[in-house]
C-alpha cells in the first residue's frame, strides 16, 4: 500500500465548507439524500476547480483513519469481548461495504478530472483498498488482551456444528463423514452457517489471518494432539498411520469449507501434515520401550514408527530417549538377568525391524551389553535360555542354525540394492556392525570368546545330569547338536564324554544288578558266612570320568557302616567287571530313597545323602545335638544346621531348644505329615545348588594357578607393571588368561601384597627379599 504526500500549487486551496461537504458526501452515516446532495454539490465545485480533489483526498484520509480510531474499533473490540463476534463481524462489514461504494465514486470522479489518486495498490489506484489498510492499522493498534480466547470460543463452537463427537465401536472418532452437514439439528445448521458468513466476510475484510489465524492453527494443533493421543493409548496392536492420513484430510476440508479460503489452507497442509507425524512420532518414541517389551504383538506399531521416522528428524531423540528409558527402567540392580536378556533379544528384533541397517542397534544395545558383561550370572542365565525346554528366544535362535557371517566391505555383490546409512543417525564406532550378525554371536561377542559359555554349559549339563533321576539323554543330546553347530565339535568334546558317561552308568548299573549276574557271583564267589545286613540298599552309580567332568565343591560326609558296606559291594562289582579299574565315591552327591514310617502312616522321600544320613542317626539315639551329629557326620555346624531344617519343616524333627533335636515319634509327626499331604517338602535353597565349583571359585582356583607364572616373570625381570604382567599372562599361561580382567588380577595382586609375597611401590610390583 503506497499513500503520496499532495503537490500543493499557488492559488490552490480548500476552505473547511468544502471539506465538510466532502465528509458528509463520503464518510457520513445520516440519510441517502443528504449524501447525495452534498456529492453533487462537491462534485461542481471539483469539477470548477479539479486541483482541490487532490487536498480532499489527504483531508478524508485523515478524518477516515480518526472516525476508525475513536469510534469503529473501539466499538468492534467491545462487542467480540462480550462474546458478539459475529454482530461485530456484521456491523464492520456494512461499514466497509458502504464507504467502498463511496470510495468507488470519488476514484471515477478523480479519474474523470484525471487527478492522480494519493492511494496506489501494486502500482494500481484503489481508494477502497486504502479504507481496509487503515481499518486493520486501527483495529490491531488497540488490539485488546484477551480477543483471542473470544476468537477460539467461537471456532470451538463452530467446528462442534461442522464436526460433532462421533463414536465408532472401537471407541474412536469416525472418519467417514468428512464434516457433512447435519440437516437433522436445525441450531447446528444455524450457528454452521452464521460462521461460515462470519469467516467469509472477514476474508474479504482481509482480518482473517490476522484476527483468526493463530486460533485456527493453535485449534488445528489441538485437535490433532488429542487424536493422536488417542491413538497412542489405543494400544500397538493395529497400525494407526493410515486412519490419521485419513483423518487429518477431513478435518483440513472441514476447515476449508469453514474458512472458505481453501488456497491458504491448502498452502499450509504439508506443515499441518508433518505436524501430525512428528507429534505422532514423538508419542510413539515416549512408549518405545514398552512397544519393544510387547514386541513381536507390537509390528504395527513399530512400522507406524518407521514410517514417521522417514518422514522427519528424530532418529537423535529416539536413541536419546530409548537409551533412558532403558537405563531407567531396565538396567538396574533390581531386574533379573533373565529379563534383561529378553528385553534385549526383543530389543534387537524391533530395532532391526525399525531401522534394518543396523545403527539404533548398535548405538541402544552397546549399554546393555556393557551392564550384562558386569553381572556375575549373565553367562548362566544365556547358557540356561539357550538349552531352555519352553523354547525362550534365545532357544529359538539356536533352533535357527549357524551363525550368519556379516559380509565383508569389499563384497559388493548386492551394490544395486545397497543404502546408505542414515545421514541423521548418531555416529557409532561400528554402525551396521548388527545388521546381518545374529543375537547369540551378539551376546557372546559380549565376551568375545565361545570359551566361557562353552565352560558355563559344561557345568550345566553337569547339573542337570546329576539332578534327574533317569538316564534319558535326549533332550541333552538334541541341544547339544545345536551347539555344535553354533560352537563347534572340539569345543564341545568333553560335554560328549560327559553324555557317553550317563550312557556307560546306566549300562554297568544294568549290568551289576542283572540275574545273569548275581548268578555268575554266586556261582564264582563262596557263600557268606553270615546273611546279609537287614540295612542294606541296592546302589545305582553314575560314574564320571574326572578329567572331563567340571570341578566339584569339595565337601566331606562320613557315611554310617551300613551306608559304607553297600558301597564296598558295589566297588568290587565294578572292579571284577573292569578289571583294574576302581571308583572314588563322591559321598555327599547323589539321591537316596527313603520311606519313612511314622504312626499309622508312611512318607516316601527323595532326598540328598546328608539329609538320609542325619535321619539315620536317630535311629540309634532320639536326641542329638549340633555339636555331637557334625562331629560324628564330619560336617561343619553351620551348614548341619540348614540341612536339619528340612526334617524339621517336615515335623519329624522338633528341636526343644537352640540346637537340641529330638525324634518326634507322637502323633505329631504323622499331623505334620498330613498336613503336607504325603508329598516331599522343596528342598532349601542351598540343597538345590550347583555341586560343581562356583564361578568365584574357580577364577580364585586359575589366578592362583598364574601366581607361578607370575613368580617367575619377577624373579626374572625384578619388577613389572600390571599392564606387562596380564600381557605376559595371556602370552605364555594362555588356557583362562583371556578371561581375567584387569580389576580381577589387580585385586589378585593386591591381596598377595596383604598377604606380603608382594610388594607395590611406583605402580611396579616386585618380590620380597628373602
């Protein structure tokens, strides 16, 4: 808009009657006669001297621009606070209308005269466009505080006619209807139509975008956060992405048909439309983890994320939050290592899912493979999913077959297919690196030698072979076949001749207690001078061989005669069948079969031999003490004492005072029995635990191994750092090295400095002078 400034000339002037005449003709709001009278009068005295048009113009510019500010806008503001916008919108409208017409006569006049116009619109005269420029000059100069709030009641409520809340069943907006009019509500038709007017007569006031457009954006963003909220909450069962296309085209064609300015509307569509995918986005990454959690139910979900992701910038803020999420919830010292690894295994299936190149794995995995290297039990926990019988995720990859072999960067065999990485993905030192590699070679990349899960299965396959009762081998056999294919055979040989064990016992137990054979020693072996103890109990043996099996606890349990005498049978059988072959008797492993007579009724009990052995005691004696049955049994107090608790839980035991046990032989016992409904009690938990040698243990075992290693690189070289030593460890002691770490061979040293074999001074550790 372009306002020139009058050329004044000498002799040209205009007396105040003159400019009076002017406001009456163009500005006054009194009857159509009088303005036509006093235009027709104006236009002579134009006409006589065309030179004045020129001051009239500036004149009625400035009474113009006083009337909107002292009496037009005051008057609109008011009447839109107290809720009137569409009576405010109305008057507004009539006033422009009339002073356009007006306008209208006084441009033909001056261009009739050919008296330039002071008013130009893109290098065009246009006196009515001068009107409008200076009514938004004057509205938005006393713009009033809260005209917004009034502004987006009446939006509110016109989009309440244009779309009322409709429900499906599944508890979601309908989408269908696009906004159609509903004839059958006459108030909606009503109010729908009076908006309509109101938004088409301030478009041609050109105060709709100024008045109205951030309401109608901020509505826009509004109703958009609601709908996507409720999608979000809905669940990640079903995809969501194509009904909010769906429905976001309907509300912008509602709000075209409202607003009527379907050019804007459609100008600002591709930013509403990425509006909602980032906000929709957003939501999703906030239940991230939880969809990773429900994973694989969860695809829907999961391809709704991917394909917002494409569509904008967020891959940062998903791997921020993600990470969070999971050092928040996930890795924590109260979460079982079982779930950890699950969560794991889901997280990797979901982000390859989302995002097959490989970067969200690597960048949200690395934490929780650095936190399950540092849990103690996370190699157990692999190990006992991997051979899980329920088939856990981990034993599903097993089932898969081998390990597929990440290509290497010079094979371009697939390069027609090949994408790059994403440009807006956080840096990784090997990004891709879990794009093809399986979940098991991830996990025991971990430690980054098949070593230690293959010693950790050795050891639960040494568990589970001494625990079952049977001599069923081919569940042990099946996962053992897989894990051959993953690990390969060498690695798993001494696990082969654990199995062939199992085999061997069961055959030699046949065997020894075959008729055949009791024959044969009756027939070679003279009679006994005396019968045989009443006491006496047949023996079923498995027998290792010790230099495959992994180490056991070392635990002592001296067994009564009887116990003895059977086992002494059993050694002569076993060396009379394998000539100069004898057997080394773990006393404290094994099951013993026990029937329990009690008052008018009898329990039978599987049990360990230390509990069997304490239940035979009180065969002979009804009171024993703690002192006197470990000094007999050779079995520490301490550990006596949880073992008694099992015949006391069972009420065969009572114990009148702090360790003071007495056989319960009233009918007590035979209650407490049937209360437990005949059946054997769980055993405690350190009854349950593993015979072989902890995992602490057994690293205390192989550094002690390395102190003579380590002895001789001092003797030889005076002293040496931590660093030099672990390096010449794993150089010449090799078997074990590569598994202790820095902090555990430091704290080695450290003891054998308390312990003074050492000494530490200058970060160098040297020997004692003798």
């Amino acid at each position: 808009m372009e306002i020139e400034e009058p050329r004044m000339s000498a002799g040209t002037s205009t007396g105040p009657g003159l400019l009076q005449l002017a406001e009456t003709a163009y500005l006054s709001e009194g009857g159509a006669e009088q303005r036509t009278a006093a235009e027709t009068q104006l236009e002579s005295a134009c006409r006589a001297a065309p030179a004045r048009l020129q001051l009239l113009q500036a004149g009625l510019t400035h009474q113009l621009r006083r009337q909107l500010l002292t009496r037009h806008a005051p008057a609109f503001w008011r009447r839109l606070l107290d809720g009137q916008l569409p009576a405010a919108v109305d008057s507004l409208y009539e006033l422009v209308t009339a002073r356009a017409a007006a306008l209208t006569r006084l441009q033909t006049l001056c261009e009739q005269l050919q008296v330039p116009l002071l008013c130009r619109r893109d290098g065009v005269p246009d006196l009515p466009a001068l009107h409008l420029h200076l009514l938004e000059s004057a509205l938005f100069s006393q713009l009033a505080p809260g005209f917004a709030d009034a502004v987006r009641e009446f939006f509110e409520r016109a989009m309440a006619a244009l779309r009322p809340d409709r429900e499906d069943e599944d508890g979601e907006e309908e989408e269908e209807d696009g906004g159609e009019d509903r004839e059958e509500d006459p108030a909606a038709a009503a109010l729908l139509a009076e908006s309509r007017r109101v938004c088409r007569r301030l478009s041609e006031l050109r105060l709709l975008g100024p008045l109205a457009g951030g309401v109608v954006a901020d509505l826009i963003c509004r109703q958009m956060a609601a709908r996507v909220d409720a999608v979000c909450q809905a669940g990640f069962t079903r995809g969501a992405v194509g009904r909010l296309d769906t429905w976001c085209e309907a509300l912008l064609a509602d709000w075209r048909r409202l607003l009527g300015d379907a050019a804007e509307l459609e100008a600002v569509r591709p930013r509403a439309v990425a509006f909602m995918y980032q906000m929709f986005a957003r939501r999703r990454i906030a239940q991230l983890f939880d969809i990773i959690v429900d994973f694989p139910d969860s695809g829907p979900a999961l391809e709704d994320l991917r394909v917002c992701l494409q569509r904008s910038r967020l891959r940062s803020e998903l791997v921020t939050s993600l990470r969070k999420a999971v050092a928040t919830r996930l890795l924590h010292p109260a979460a079982n290592t079982e779930d950890i690894l699950s969560a794991y295994v889901s997280a990797v299936r979901a982000l390859r899912l989302l995002e097959p190149s490989g970067v969200l794995v690597d960048l949200v995995g690395e934490p929780i493979r650095q936190y399950l290297r540092g849990r103690e039990d996370t190699v157990r926990c692999i190990v006992a999913s991997l051979t899980e019988e329920g088939g856990g995720p981990l034993a599903e990859e097993l089932v898969r077959g081998e390990p597929v072999a990440p290509p290497a960067d010079s094979d371009m065999t697939d390069w027609q297919t090949w994408t790059p990485y994403p440009r807006d993905a956080p840096p990784a030192p090997d990004a891709g690196a879990s794009s093809q590699a399986d979940i098991i070679s991830m996990l025991v990349n971990i430690y980054g030698s098949k070593n230690t899960f293959v010693k950790e299965y050795r050891k639960l396959l040494a568990d589970r072979i001494l625990k079952q009762a049977t001599y069923d081998l081919d569940r042990e056999l099946k996962y053992l076949e897989l894990l051959k294919r993953r690990f390969g055979d060498a690695e798993l040989h001494e696990c082969d001749v654990m199995l062939k064990d199992l085999f061997n016992s069961h055959r030699i137990n046949w065997h020894i207690h075959s008729e055949e054979s009791r024959r044969l020693r009756r027939q070679t072996e003279p009679p006994p001078a005396a019968p045989a103890a009443p006491d006496s109990f047949p023996v079923h043996s498995l027998i290792l061989s010790a230099q495959f099996w992994p180490d056991f606890r070392e635990e002592t349990l001296a067994l009564p005669e009887s116990y003895e005498r059977c086992l002494e049978e059993y050694t002569r059988e076993y060396q009379t069948l394998k000539g100069n072959r004898t057997l080394c008797w773990k006393r404290h492993l094994g099951t013993v079969e026990l029937e329990v007579e009690l008052p008018g009724r009898t329990l039978t009990l599987s049990v360990t031999p230390v509990h069997a052995v304490i239940l035979h005691h009180f065969q002979s004696r009804p009171a024993w003490t703690a002192a006197e049955l470990g000094q007999v049994m050779k079995v520490p107090v301490s550990a006596l004492r949880r073992k008694v608790a099992f015949w006391l839980s069972q009420g065969i035991l009572t114990e009148p005072s702090p360790d003071h046990y007495r056989l319960n032989e009233g009918s007590g016992a035979a209650a407490a029995a049937a209360a437990s409904g005949g059946e054997p009690a769980a055993l405690l938990e350190d009854d349950a635990d593993s015979p072989m040698t902890s995992t602490e243990d057994q690293k205390e075992r192989d550094l002690e191994v390395f102190w003579n290693y380590i002895v001789g690189m001092l003797t030889n070289l005076a002293s040496l750092p931590l660093e030099r030593i672990q390096a010449m460890l794993r150089l010449f002691a090799m078997d074990g090295a590569e598994q202790c770490s820095t902090q555990e061979l430091r704290a080695f040293l450290d003891k054998k400095v308390k312990q003074h074999k050492l000494l530490f001074s200058g970060g160098l550790y040297r020997l004692p002078k003798p």
